[in-house]
C-alpha cells in the first residue's frame, strides 16, 4: 500500500519556510519599504507551503491509482468455473497466491462446494502479457490450428498496446512529481543561503 506522507525534502523545505515566516514576522525593519515587502514575502511563503501540500495530496493519489491500475484487480468481480463442481460464477477474489507459472493471481471461493481455487489471470498487466507469451509457445509447439494461434497472438498485441498506453500515462505522471520535487530542492537551496545569511547578520534583503 502506498502510504501518504511528505517526502524528506518537503519537511526540510516546510521547517525552512516556517522559521522564514516566523523571522520576517517579529523582524525589526529599517524602513516602510522593508516592512512592507516582508509581508509580500510572507505571503509567497506562505503560499509555497500551500502549493507543496496539494502537490503531495496529488502525488498520493497518483501513485494509488497507478498501483490500482497496474495490479490490484483484487477488488473486481471474475467470471471463474469452479474446477470441482464446474459451477460458473462471477466473484470477488478471496485473496491471492503465485500460479503453477509463478505468477501472482487471485484466488476465490466456490459459493457452491466451498472449494477454495485459484483462476489463472495474473494481477499484474505485464505479468499478464508475460503469461501469454509463455502459452503461446505452447500452442506453437503442439501445433494447434492457425487460427487459434492468430486469435491468440492478436489478444497478446491488445493487452501489450493496452499496457504501452498506460505506461507513458504513468511516466508522464511520475515526471510531473520529479519537477515538483526539483522545485522543492531548488526552494531549499535558496532557503538555506537565505538563513545562512540572517545568520551571519548579513541583512540580505527579501527574497521575491
Ligand atoms: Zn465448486
């Protein structure tokens, strides 16, 4: 499961922009201009903070659909036949185990005979495409009609075009996060030179 909290940068940068806040809030100016300009200062920080959370909250969400869409089909209903009592059903998995290929599916509980069993449809799309491939060399070696064989190959290219398109969803997703969080580095940076500053009583001004 992913978990939804802040990234170590983003603390970093939260703890920076609150003791910023807090210094231009009880700071002694010089004159009307500096006063008035760590307010729009403030402000920016303030709104910064803001921005980093609802950037967070989307990431988390993001990131908990991705993993849904790539292999949580756990809490979908399968049309599965029991393989006891051939009863034909749609159900919810019971949970999951690794197949006879290795791969990750769900299992489930016949209503009928309370057989528990497992239905060979991996979780994971890609471990799906994989799976095919492997049965398919299997049609080709026992020589099964050409056309079973087309019919097959032509499901393949579906699930892997399927996969293809939501895969540069996902990556165009994953590079709008690592912008953000180049962004909240590039904030500590500045941040940082900015304290150090105040620090070392070098009166810096105000960052805009
Ligand atoms: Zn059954």
């Amino acid at each position: 499961m992913i978990e939804k909290e802040f990234s170590k940068e983003e603390k970093e940068l939260f703890s920076l922009l609150d003791w910023a806040v807090d210094y231009l809030e009880h700071g002694r100016f010089k004159n009307k201009e500096d006063k008035e300009n760590a307010k729009i200062s403030i402000k920016m920080f303030k709104d910064t903070r803001v921005l980093i959370i609802k950037c967070a909250d989307k990431r988390f969400e993001d990131l908990k659909r991705i993993e849904e869409e790539n292999n949580d089909h756990l809490h979908e209903y399968h049309d599965v036949t029991c393989p006891k009592c051939k009863f034909f059903t749609s159900l919810l998995p019971s949970g999951k185990k690794k197949n006879k290929m290795g791969y990750m599916c769900p299992t489930f509980e016949c209503p009928k005979c309370y057989n528990d069993f497992i239905a060979d449809e991996p979780l994971d799309a890609h471990d799906m495409v994989a799976m095919c491939e492997e049965m398919l060399k299997i049609l080709y070696k026992s020589k099964a009609p050409q056309d079973q064989v087309q019919a097959f190959k032509g499901h393949i290219a579906a699930l892997k075009l399927a996969n293809q398109n939501l895969d540069e969803e996902h990556a165009e997703i994953y590079k709008q996060h690592a912008d953000i969080a180049e962004l909240v580095r590039l904030n500590i940076a500045e941040l940082s030179v900015y304290k150090q500053q105040v620090l070392d009583n070098q009166n810096p001004g105000f960052l805009n």
